[in-house]
C-alpha cells in the first residue's frame, strides 16, 4: 500500500509504532521497520545523549529499514540536553523524527539541515496548523480516545481526522483507537495516510516489556482506562489500577487545590518500576482505550501483516460491494 506517509518515511506500509516511555527501545523499533512499518526509539527514555546513540547503533544492527526517533519536549525547568540528544540522531543518521510535547521550533534548523522528516503529535487542529507552519513535514494526530496525553479538548477520532483533513496541506496519521485494518481503513477514509499505534505494540512479543503488562492490556476493557491530572490541564490515559484510583480518590477530595506534589509517588518515576519490574500497581501508565480490541499477543511480524490482509480483505470486498449497483 503506497500513501504520502509511505512514500515520505520509505515504507512498505503505513504503519507507525508511536514513541513510548520505557517501551520504544530497540528491540521494538526495529521488529517493527523489519516487519514493514516504522519503528520508533524514544529518546528522553535513555538516561544520556550518549546512550541514546548507542541505543540508535544497536537497533540499526538489527535492521537496515528506517527507523524513527521520539524526542518529547518538556516544560521542565531542568530540561535534557536537547542540543547533545538531536547531534545524537543526526550522527546515529536517523531519518525520521517523531516531536513531540511542546513547540520544536527549536530544532527544526538542524533536522531541515540533516534532511530528517518530521513529524509532530498533536491533540487538535490549531497544534497540527502550527506545526505545519513552522515546517514539520507530516503530523500525528492524535484523538481522545489514546494512550498517554490526549489534550484537553476531548475530541474523538469520528470528527478530529476529518478536521484536520479539511485544514491540512501536509499529510497525517490517526493515532488513538488504532489496532487493526479496519482502524486502518477508517483511518483513510477520514482523510489519514496512515495510523500510529501506541498500545497495540506494547502488546506484542518484541515489546521489552514485562510480560504481565501484555497481559493486563490483553484482558482490558474498553471501560478499563481513566484519566487522571485533569485538574492540573495535564490530561492522562491510564490503564485503572489502585495507584490510579487513589489518584482520582485525591482529585475529589481536593478538588481544584489538588497540586502535583499530591501526587507525585503515583505519577513521577513510575514507568521502569511498571514496564521492566512487574510493579503494576505502582502507580499510573498509560493505556489507550484501544485495549477493548486487543486479544493476543502476535510478533510484529504477524500484527502488520495482519492489519494489511484485513485492509485490504474490507477495501476489496466490504467497500467494493457497496460499489456493486
């Protein structure tokens, strides 16, 4: 399948694996560029500029496809050393960089310069507009239904892709809900040239994750997730455990003079204690509601061939029915 975002990344198919903390290391980013689509490193998930560039190595001896770096851009008063992290993806010669977080203005020059793509999460049309003005070259566009920060406007996938479709002159993925080919389809149909997915490959058996962490994904619900930090204009998608509910419990009982620091052991730190030490209930990760579809545990491989054989099996029969007189 050929789209703008196949024919930008140099793909087979349009298909991404969204960066993810303590999630998008190697092993992950390359299974998926092997199996077809585009793998994603994440880059504030290593500890230094220095082992990100041997975490970008690594992955490019286990694959010869291209392959992308997420660098998310935070407001911290004590910020990465964004300027060592992006020397590190130039000389590592990445191709694509996922931006995401606040404004990467910054940046642009020396990724332009490099001749690096880039592609921006955003959660409405205005952040997708901006970041089509200041020269990214594709967006994510991520609606209310996903895993992680979803904004705070609270629009679905139904009405937020064909909106950006509507204002947009570069392409676009859909990122949120995405699991399969019918997500796909609908995804293309609404004006995407591909999908970004989150959850689903946390899901897989490349994913250097805690094998009970597939597992509570697997036997998740679509009525499994919350959100939490609402009040703080810092929405996140969770997977509810009793650090989450513990979490919302404080956010009643404190109502709009909660602060972070009331919360601070149940969101600060938590993804290697979850993601690597079997800790689930440590406290709050995110969790798309997307874990409703989700029923097995497939390689890579297998998840985006089978997206494909599904896409294409609804394009050529399902829709062309309809086409039938």
């Amino acid at each position: 399948m050929k789209t703008a975002i196949t024919e930008m990344f140099g793909i087979e198919y349009p298909i991404i694996q969204g960066g993810m903390h303590y999630v998008g290391f190697a092993e992950l980013a390359a299974a998926v560029s092997n199996a077809g689509g585009l793998g994603t490193i994440t880059a504030l998930t290593q500890k230094t500029p220095e082992a990100l560039a041997n975490e970008i190595a690594r992955c490019k001896d286990m694959t010869d496809k291209p392959i992308a770096v997420n660098v998310t851009f935070l407001p911290t008063v004590n910020a990465p050393d964004y300027p060592a992290i992006i020397k590190a993806i130039i000389d590592g010669g990445v191709t694509v960089v996922e931006t995401a977080g606040r404004n990467p203005s910054q940046v642009m020059p020396y990724l332009k310069d490099a001749g690096i793509k880039v592609i921006h999460k955003c959660t409405s049309v205005r952040h997708a507009l901006k970041a089509q003005d200041i020269g990214c070259d594709a967006v994510s566009v991520d609606g209310f239904e996903c895993g992680g920060h979803p904004g705070e406007d609270d629009i679905p996938n139904m009405i937020l892709l064909p909106r950006a479709a509507d204002a947009l002159d570069i392409p676009f993925v859909a990122s949120g809900g995405q699991a399969d080919g019918r997500s796909l389809v609908a995804s293309l149909a609404m004006g995407a040239d591909g999908i970004n997915l989150g959850t689903r490959f946390v899901a897989t058996q490349e994913a250097p994750v805690h094998q009970n962490v597939k597992d509570a994904i697997v036997a998740a619900t679509e009525l499994d997730t919350r959100l939490v930090m609402r009040p703080l204009r810092n929405t996140e998608r969770v997977l509810t455990n009793k650090a989450v509910e513990r979490v919302l419990e404080k956010g009643r009982a404190l109502g709009d003079k909660i602060q972070f620091d009331d919360i601070i052991d149940e969101v600060a730190g938590i993804y290697p204690r979850v993601m690597q030490g079997d800790e689930m209930d440590a406290g709050a990760w995110s969790c798309g509601m997307v874990a409703g579809l989700i029923h097995d545990i497939p390689t890579c491989q297998d998840l985006i061939a089978g997206i494909m054989s599904q896409a294409d099996q609804i394009i050529a029969d399902r829709l062309a029915k309809f086409n039938a007189g």
